[in-house]
C-alpha cells in the first residue's frame, strides 16, 4: 500500500466513531468555505487599519482564489483520479459522486488560496487562516472523500498561484508608481 492510502487511513479511520466530532468536521467541511468568505467580506468593509488597502487584499485573494480553482478545474479535466471510497472501504460522512474528481481538492485549494492571500498582507489574520485552511485540508480526509496527496495539491496551488499574484501585483504597483512619479 502506498503512503498516501496510508495517511488517508490514518485519518479515516476514527470516522464514524464519535458521533459529535463527526457532525463538527462535516459541518466545518461542508460549510468551512463561507467562513473564509465572511473572513474576506468583513475585511472589505472594516474601517480598521487602511480600508483602502483592506480593499485591495479582498481583490488580490478573490483573483488568487478564481485563478487557483479554474488551474483545479483544467487539472481535473486532464488527470481523473478516483475518490478514496471508490477503490477502498472507508468511513464516507459526505455523499459524493463517484464521477467527481479526488485530485486536486478544491477545498483545499480555495482555502489555502485565501489563507495565503491575507498572510501575504496580515500576518496575524492570514495565520489563523493558513490553520483553518489546514483543518478544512484534514476534514476532507477525514471524512472520506480526499487522499492526503489531493489536499496537498490544493495547498500548493493556492500557494503558487498567490505568490505568482502577489510578484506580478507589486511589479505592477511598482511600474504605476515610478510612472507617476516621472508624470509630475
């Protein structure tokens, strides 16, 4: 068996054990997403620190989190890789389609892709949710639907397609303010 079953194994196996953790982690699994979302429509219209600049992380992540799922849609299209319920037994919490894709998690990716996204800019914030997004990468496993190496895609993507962002976005910051500069 390979390492990737076995950390899938390793999670799943305490599914369908304890009754309240299960319904926790499903729940978070299920709906974990909209807390990243209110994390970010909050940052939007908060008056604390720059809201200018509050702003302007809110456009950075949701182009980092659009360009990161549609880079898991093209790789999905090109790579099936079954579900871990398809090909072993294990503890399913979540219904999913068999013809749904395993690789890569797109919770994982759009949650790293947001974590990261803020640490870029708010350390603090972008910490608790590179944790969060650690936990939704967990979740997945545990409740069956993800191996360990498709929530890790997903983390790596979200993290490569915002340190691409970030780099073109302060090249871009960079040229507008030498322009001006040489405008005036």
């Amino acid at each position: 068996m390979n390492i990737d079953y076995q950390l899938f194994k390793l999670l799943n196996q305490f599914a369908g054990k304890y009754p309240i953790l299960d319904q926790l982690v499903l729940l978070f699994s299920k709906y974990g997403p909209i807390l990243f979302g209110l994390v970010f429509i909050w940052l939007w219209f908060s008056k604390s620190q720059n809201q200018q600049e509050n702003r302007k992380i809110v456009l950075y992540a949701l182009t980092i989190v659009i360009l990161t799922l549609g880079i898991d849609k093209i790789i999905e299209m090109a790579y099936f890789r079954p579900r871990p319920f398809v090909n072993h037994s294990v503890t399913l919490l979540l219904e999913k389609s068999n013809l749904d894709p395993s690789f890569p998690s797109n919770h994982a990716a759009g949650s790293f892709a947001l974590a990261f996204a803020l640490f870029w800019k708010r350390r603090k914030m972008g910490t608790v949710l590179i944790l969060l997004a650690c936990l939704m990468a967990i979740s997945r496993i545990f409740i069956g639907v993800h191996y360990f190496l498709d929530v890790l895609a997903g983390a790596c993507i979200g993290l490569g397609v915002t340190y691409i962002v970030m780099l073109l976005g302060r090249l871009f910051e960079s040229t507008l303010l030498r322009k001006k500069i040489y405008t005036k």
